[in-house]
C-alpha cells in the first residue's frame, strides 16, 4: 500500500515536470476554450482523459496492447494539433460543443496513456501489486492535471477579465501556439 504515494508521485510528475511538455500542451488546448463558469464541464473533461489514460496503460502494463513506442510518441502530438484545430475552428461558439470535447480527451487519453506505458511497465511488473500502482499513478496523474487546468482557469480569468481579452481572441492565440509547437513536436517525431 506504500507503494500508492510512490506511484502518484509518478503520475505527479508525468505531468508537473518540465519533461512534460506534451501533455501540458494538451490540457491547455482541452481547457482552453474553458473559464471558471465552466469548472464542472472542466473536470469531467480532464477525467475523460484520464480514464483513456488510465485505461492503455493499464492493458499495457498488463501486456495486453503493445504498440511501438516511435508511432505513440508521434502520436501525441498530433493529438494536441487536432485538439488545436478543433479550438480554432470552433471559436467563434460559446463553449463548442461540450461532448466532442468529451470524446476527443477519451479517445486521446488512449494514446496518451500509451506514451508513458514502457517507462512504468518494468516498474509495475516487478511490483507484486500493480493495481495499487496503477491507482496511486492515475490519481496523482489526475491531480497533477487539475492544477493545471486551475492555472490555466486562473490565466483566462486574469485575461479575459482584467485585462479585458476578448474570450475568441484569448481561445485564437493560445490554441494557434499550441498547434504550432505540437506540430513542431510531430514533425521532430516522424516515426519513418
């Protein structure tokens, strides 16, 4: 049971630290279009995820799925790019529509979840409880992404609000820099 606080520190970290550029980028092309008045939808949105997340990585780790690691990591960011694309052709709407956001950050959760599967495969399978790993990495996973969906929230209050930035303005520039570092990133990961 120790193990939980180990493993959420991993999970923590996959997202907290510097090294995780691309699922950062993701939140905040998720979250982007998003402001306080929307915590709700929010939250379900970064759970979504993470139970795509969840999900391959534990068929994963279970050695049920194996996919090759230089396709998973081209992937991903072509998951941020199209989350991109999906903001800026939407952002004109209110909020987009709620349920496409829903499935995207699900279905791409699945190939997230692939990306870190490797590292965490040769911890959890010398464990002998992989299911508190696995539990104890998802929540810290999930923690780490509320926060920064909260420092995300807090930016677009800051500009929307005080510094009076036009919500489609705001949504415009952080997904059009989104979808250029992402493809940036795809570009550098071409798998052949």
């Amino acid at each position: 049971m120790s193990d939980i606080g180990f493993y959420f520190g991993l999970g923590w970290k996959h997202i907290i630290s510097t090294d995780a550029l691309d699922h950062q980028l993701f939140i905040l092309a998720l979250a982007s279009v998003y402001t306080f008045s929307n915590i709700k939808q929010v939250l379900i949105l970064v759970t979504a995820f993470t139970i795509g997340h969840s999900l391959t990585l534990a068929l994963s780790v279970l050695d049920v799925i194996r996919f090759p690691s230089k396709w998973v990591e081209f992937l991903i960011p072509c998951t941020i790019f199209l989350t991109a694309i999906n903001n800026l052709w939407r952002v004109n709407k209110k909020n987009g529509s709620v349920n496409v956001n829903y499935w995207l950050a699900l279905l791409f959760g699945l190939i997230h979840g692939m990306g870190f599967a490797n590292s965490i495969r040769i911890m959890l399978a010398k464990d002998q409880s992989i299911g508190w790993g696995l539990l104890g990495f998802n929540l810290g996973l999930e923690a780490g992404q509320i926060v920064v969906v909260a420092i995300i929230l807090v930016l677009a209050a800051l500009f929307i609000n005080i510094l009076r930035t036009a919500r489609r303005d705001w949504v415009f520039f952080i997904s059009a820099g989104v979808f250029a570092l992402s493809v940036q990133m795809a570009l550098e990961r071409l798998p052949f």
